[in-house]
C-alpha cells in the first residue's frame, strides 16, 4: 500500500513540474506575442511639398489620430514620385505616403495600397492673353510646373508630348509649387500644370485670377485611353464661383486617382485608425466627387492591404473602438487564436480525463479477474488453462498502474494457493 502511495505521489509531482514548465512557457509566449502586436505610438508620412494636397490631407490625418494618443511625424518630399520608393525601403522611418502614379507590384514588394483617397485634376492654366487653345499651341511658350520627379509633371509632361510639345522645342521650367503659381500670378509664364485637389488654396487663387484662363481639353477621352494612369472629369460651370460664374463654362479635364499606401510592416492597429481618419477626411463630397466616393479600393496603385479589405467590408472593428490601443490591438491579433487555444485545452482536458476513466476501468476489471480466480481457488476449485492465461494478461495489464503492488499481492496469493 505504501508503494501505491508512492507511486501517486510521484506522478502528482511529476504532473506539478510539467504544468509549471507549461505555464512558465504560455506565459513567455503571450509576453512576446503580445510585444509583437503592440503598436508604435508614432509614424512617419511622406508628404508632397509643404502647403500642397498631400500635406493638407496628412495634417487633417494628424488632427485625428492626435486624439488616440498616435503622433504623426509629416515628411515632406519635394520629388513625390519617389514617395512609394521611401515607403518600401522605410527610408528615413518613412512607412506611409501619397502617390498618383502607376507602380509595378513586383517592384514594390512592401507596400500596398489603403485606399484611393480622391481624384486630383490636372489643371492647365494659360494666360488669357492667349485665347482658347489647344495643348499643341503650347509649343514655344515659357511653361511653369513642379518639380521634375512629382506626379504632376509626369502626367504634364507625358500629355504635352503627345501634342508634340517637348523641353527641346519650348521653355518648360520645373520649380516649387509657391513659386510657379507667383509666376503665373505675376504673368511671367504663358501656362502652368498643377495636379492638386480643386479646393487647395493655390488652384482656387488662381481660378479667380482674371488674367488667367483653366484650358479646356476636348480631346480629355481620348487622352484617357492613351493614358490608364489618367481619366477624363468635368469641372463644372460656377464651381469656384457660381455667381460670377468662375469657371465661365464646363471645363474638360484628366485627372489621376491618389492613393494611401503604407509598408507591411505597419501595425495593424495604425492601420486601422489611420483608415478610419482617412474615412473622416474624404467621405464627403468635393467639388469634383459624390459624397460616399473615397475613401476606396477601385482603381489603386498597388494591390490592396487586407486590412483595408476588412475595413471596407466591416468598418473599424469593436476592440479599436472600445478598448485602449494596446488591449485592441491584442484583442484583434489574438482573439482567435485564442479561442482556439481555450478550444484546444478544454479537448485535451476532457482527452485524459476519458483516458483516466479508461485505465481506471482496465485496471478495476483485471482486478476484479483476479479476485474471482482467488475466490474459485479458495474455494478448492483447480486453475484451469484459462485462468492461468488471465493471471498472465492480468500481471502484464497492471505492471505500471498504481494497483500494482495489489495486484502482485493477489497473484502472488493465487500462486502459493495453487503451488
């Protein structure tokens, strides 16, 4: 009896160690998974210069964001074709930006899209000196835009040369955005090419310019076709001034759409609440959009981040609204996982316990074969083949059980009688 004692108390021992190591471990497991998932309370956007739409659109996520405890660094980059580039290499701490242009998936292997955010016109002033003229007419003339490596110089640049209008045979200067615009303003250039949102300060101080002229692009269709990154609108009479009817008339135009991307490696909870700030800053209408356009993934510069699939079909989810950053971002990251873990335990708890109930009635039943074959010998009856067989299966049955010093008792009781 005491080596049965023994022996339970050994494997209760046995059982402590191993649900202490299994404990030890579960709890290093969540510490680095939950370090793994908690968010930084900080990024970094590329802008497109300081005062363009980028910028404005990035200050209006930083006032939101702000307000959950994220602070918002503004990078501004002159040359914004290179903004998907800094984005992928993280240059500069750089996980997330504005771009306009088409892009190469294979190229960009760590960065994918959160969302159109709007459509950016191409807007072509010309001074009204000049009249009503066609791109072609352009040929010769002192023409102001951004900086070479931006989206609106190679969406200008691109359409000019299919009219034939090139750096070799006219006076195309490349400066800042501030810069083209006082030209233009103070007549010392005959046209300028901004992509901008309608509403930005510049293009609207400029529709209002009386010797300035918005060029009307007739051809606007056919410059879609010969241009995906590029799609024709209409910019409609009055809208920056409907009483004095700025513009004077319907004014077709391309315009290319603007897409958020960010690096994969971005926190999801980042993700999350800087989607949910974009849907704040452009679910309304514009001058050029319907209310309920953007943010969204039609039409996007790269391959869309399953975030912002999950955001678009189920909004922000209940963990990001409701709890505090870092309990969401567990919540969110971990919830399933979770359940299935607690799943998984509760399996294998219900597993032993029907493996204890089934060796605990293996043993009984060997037991109780032995007790018989005692009682039968008791009783003078002579073993029989059978029950010599059944002492054998018995004694290998019960050998590393907890009855074993009991079952030796019996058998060895049953053997002396026997002998």
């Amino acid at each position: 009896m005491a080596d049965e004692t023994e022996a339970r108390e050994d494997n209760r021992r046995a059982a402590r160690k191993f649900n202490m190591v299994l404990g030890v471990a579960a709890v290093i497991a969540l510490l680095v998974a939950a370090y793994r998932v908690l968010p930084p309370s900080q990024i970094t956007i590329a802008t497109g210069p300081v005062g363009g739409s980028y910028y404005q659109d990035a200050e209006s996520y930083h006032a939101t964001l702000q307000h959950v405890g994220i602070k918002v660094h503004l990078h501004p980059v002159p040359n914004s074709l290179d903004i998907a580039k800094d984005v992928d290499d993280r240059q500069d701490g750089i996980s997330i930006g504005f771009v306009a242009q088409s892009l190469d998936p294979e190229e960009y292997r760590h960065t994918l899209s959160l969302g159109a955010i709007e459509q950016q016109p191409l807007f072509i002033f010309t001074a009204t000196s000049l009249g009503a003229i066609e791109p072609a007419a352009l040929q010769g003339r002192l023409i102001v835009m951004p900086p070479l490596r931006s989206a609106s110089s190679e969406a200008a640049l691109a359409l000019l040369a299919q009219y034939g209008v090139t750096p070799a045979n006219s006076r195309i200067v490349h400066m800042p955005i501030a810069d083209a615009v006082a030209d233009l303003d103070q007549g010392k250039a005959d046209a300028g090419f901004f992509m901008l949102d309608p509403q930005d300060g510049f293009i609207e101080r400029l529709a209002h310019d009386p010797g300035l002229q918005l060029m009307n692009l007739r051809d606007s269709a056919t410059i879609a076709r010969l241009n995906p990154s590029l799609h024709a609108i209409t910019l409609l009479r009055g809208i920056f001034d409907l009483k004095g009817g700025i513009p004077p008339e319907d004014v077709h135009m391309m315009a290319a759409n603007i897409t958020v991307v960010a690096n994969k490696h971005v926190s999801q909870a980042i993700l999350y609440l800087l989607l949910q700030a974009m849907a704040n800053a452009h679910r309304d209408a514009s001058l050029i959009n319907d209310a309920g356009t953007y943010p969204n993934l039609v039409n996007i510069a790269l391959p869309p981040h399953p975030v912002a699939l999950d955001f678009e079909k189920n909004g922000l989810p209940w963990a990001y609204q409701n709890l505090p950053r870092w309990m969401a971002s567990l919540v969110n990251s971990y919830l399933i996982i979770g359940l299935v873990f607690v799943v998984l335990v509760e399996l294998w708890s219900s597993i032993l316990y029907f493996m204890e109930l089934i060796d605990f009635l293996y043993v009984h039943f060997w037991l109780r074969v032995l007790l018989r074959i005692e009682q039968r010998v008791k009783r003078g009856h002579v073993l029989r083949p059978s029950d010599i067989r059944f002492i054998e299966r018995a004694e290998r049955a019960l050998i590393k059980s907890d009855r074993r010093r009991r079952s030796e008792d019996l058998i060895e009781r049953i053997r002396s009688t026997y002998k």
